[in-house]
C-alpha cells in the first residue's frame, strides 16, 4: 500500500475526522489516479485510508479512519447497504430517492439518485471512479434494481482530471420515467434532465410552499427559474389562481406545462415565460406588478468561496427586485445551492436586500435539503442548500 505523509501540523483536519486532504498539506508519496493510499502524519502516525488524486486540489479524499479496515469491494458494499438502509427509516414522501449522498455516507465524491425501479448515478472524483464497476454491482445487488443509467457530466470531474462520462452502466432501456412526490406526478429524464435528473433536495421545501400558499391564501404566485415546475405544481395544488413560471430553457417549460396537465390542473392558471430571471423582475417592477407570492431558486452562483463576492451581488439584486414585487404579507422562499455562500452570509445578503428595497419581513423557517441529503457533524461543507421563508410585512 503507498503511503502519503502530510506536512507538519497539516494532520488536525484529519484528526477532527474531516474528510478532505488538499494539495498544501502533503509532504511527500502519492499514488495513480483513484489509488487507496495510506495517510500518515509528519511522525508517522496512521491518520486514514484514502482515495489519491494526483490533479485535483482536494488531493485525498477519506475513505475510513480505521487502521484495520480493508477499502476493498466488499467494503463499498457494506457502505452502499447502510445509506440505502437509512433511507427506508426516513420519511421520504416519493419515490425519487437520494440513495448515496457523498462524504455523508462515507463514499466520497458519489452521488445516487434512486427514481422507481431506475438508478442514476454520478461518480464525481478519483476514487469513485477507479471501483466504478464494483460500486454498480453493489448498488443493484442493494436495491433490487435491474437499471443503473450513469451521470459522470458534472464540471466537478475535470477538476479530477477525469473526462465526462454518461450512459448505462447495467442494463438499457428508456431514460424517462414518472415518480409520485407528495401524491403528485412529475415526469424525469435521467440523460437529459439536470444533475441526475431532478432537484430532490427540494422535495419538502414543496410541500411546505404548497401548505403556506394555502394558509396565507396566495392567489397571484411567481415561480423563478422554475425548471420543469415542481414549485409551480405545490404553487397550484395550494390553491394559487395564478401561477407564473419563469425559466430561460424552452425545453424545461415544455416538461413544467405538461406537469400541470399530468396532476389534472387547469392550463389557463398557469402562465410560462422563456427569459432571463433577472430582466423578467425588472420589466415586472417597471409595470408595477405585485405577487403574493414568490420563489427564487436560481443555479449556483458561487461554487467556491473564492466566488461568494461576486455571488452575493447577484443574489442581493434578485431578491431587492422579488421583495419589491411581493405584495404586502406576501411570501418569499428564496434559496442558494452555492457551497461558497453559508447560510448566515446568506441570511445578511437577503436582509441586505431588504433594506435597499424598503421590505421587512418575518422569517417563518430556515430551509435546507430534503433529510435524504444528511449533513454530517464531520463535514458541515454537506450543507449546500439553505433557503428561507420569509413574509413581507
């Protein structure tokens, strides 16, 4: 087994159970692309077993802390049965499933989405992608299912230097399917959709905006970078009259107009605008337009602290324009997926907003991702999506 050795004093990470090693720390060994190698300190103490990867900035990437335990293909399998069996403990109201959540279940760098009887699967850094085939057999093997499509596109990989990879890892077939979430239908596209297909980490974050709609009585709602409509659909099944959904992607349009005919709602409440979000609130605020109720969901503005300045100008100038817009007791669900922007600096950015736009508001919860989407103790860096509720006062 090669052996990296980390810098003096580079071990405390390591010791608080961190899961990431980056370029600075290590003094001396290495490996191939993908290799388990064994982690020591300056001294020569064991710190862990970890995946080597020779081009990425985070150069290890844990795999256990225990000296005696074998990385091997058997010990992918009791990792993979383990996250697979927490989530049948947890109340996931769908069967659009986060089966394998990265370093929360101890697989760094995989992501597995379970939609039916079909598997979608991401295999984001070196050592993920090295056991490739024997994390496929383990997942069928875990879930029973027959079909794992494969989503390795991300821009995360060529940080990795790995090439993006997609298609069927086991077995064929069509790439769409339907799922129920909280009693609705919604259509997902596993090679064409975003990610691995849909945006399950906002699963509940749907239900509760349908539940608030429905307290506060929210008739004219605005869905911004609305995808294929999943807030546009808890929108309408909370009772809105009016639902507007904005994206700059024709095609998710498209998927959002036909998931409000596939849960039988009436075409004329909703409304669909292909633009750019942006300009689409300032031409809403030039009209003189009010809503009583509004979504921000926008792409990651920032994907590494390096970037949260100039993301906290975007996210600030989205959410004046939508505060604006709110009609008085309106309500905002505004969101960041940015791991570059924590959910405090987050919470100053959109108060920030609020006194440019002259809005105060009351913060009826803090949102995060669905609980399929655990954030561990160890590697608060998990904690991608954070959002607030907010009624305009």
């Amino acid at each position: 087994m090669k052996t990296v050795r980390l810098r003096e004093g580079k071990e405390r990470s390591l010791l608080r159970r961190h899961p990431w090693v980056f370029a600075g720390s290590v003094d001396k060994g290495g490996g191939d692309s993908g290799e388990t190698v064994r982690v020591q300190a300056a001294d020569g103490r064991f710190l862990a077993w970890a995946a080597y990867s020779p081009r990425s900035q985070i150069r290890l990437r844990v795999w256990s802390f225990d000296e005696a335990e074998h990385v091997d293909a058997a010990f992918l399998e009791r990792r993979i049965a383990a996250a697979v069996a927490l989530r049948t403990r947890l109340p996931i109201a769908s069967d659009g499933v986060r089966l394998i959540h990265g370093e929360a279940d101890g697989l760094p760098g995989l992501i597995v989405d379970r939609y039916g009887e079909l598997l979608c699967a991401q295999f984001l850094s070196a050592g993920t992608e090295r056991w490739k085939g024997a994390i496929a057999d383990a997942l069928l093997a875990a879930t029973g299912c027959a079909r794992l499509y494969e989503r390795s596109d991300s821009g995360v990989r060529t940080l990795e230097g790995l090439a993006p990879v997609t298609g069927w890892l086991r077995g064929d077939g069509t790439t769409g399917v339907t799922i129920r979430e909280h009693g609705w239908r919604l259509a997902v596209d596993v090679a064409q959709g975003h990610k691995t297909g849909y945006y399950l980490d906002q699963r509940d974050n749907r239900a509760r905006f349908a539940e608030l709609v429905r307290r506060f009585g929210a008739q004219r709602v605005l869905n911004c970078y609305c995808y294929t409509g999943g807030f546009t659909v808890a929108a309408l099944a909370g009772g809105a009259a009016e639902v507007m959904s904005v994206d700059s992607s024709a095609p998710a349009l498209e998927r959002a107009r036909a998931h409000v005919a596939d849960n039988g709602f009436d075409a004329a409440r909703a409304g669909f605008a292909d633009a750019d979000v942006n300009a689409y609130l300032r031409e809403q605020l030039k009209a003189e337009a009010r809503f009583d109720a509004i979504v921000l969901d926008p792409p990651k503005f920032a994907p590494t602290a390096a970037h949260a300045e100039r993301a906290a100008r975007a996210y600030k100038d989205i959410n004046r324009l939508a505060l604006k817009l709110l009609a008085p007791g309106g309500l905002l669900f505004t969101f960041s997926c940015s791991g570059g922007v924590g959910a405090e600096l987050f919470h100053k950015i959109v108060a920030g907003a609020g006194i440019d736009a002259g809005v105060d508001g009351a913060l009826l919860a803090r949102l995060e991702a669905a609980c399929d989407h655990p954030t561990t103790l160890f590697f608060p860096e998990g904690e991608y999506l954070k959002g607030l509720a907010i009624l305009s006062r």
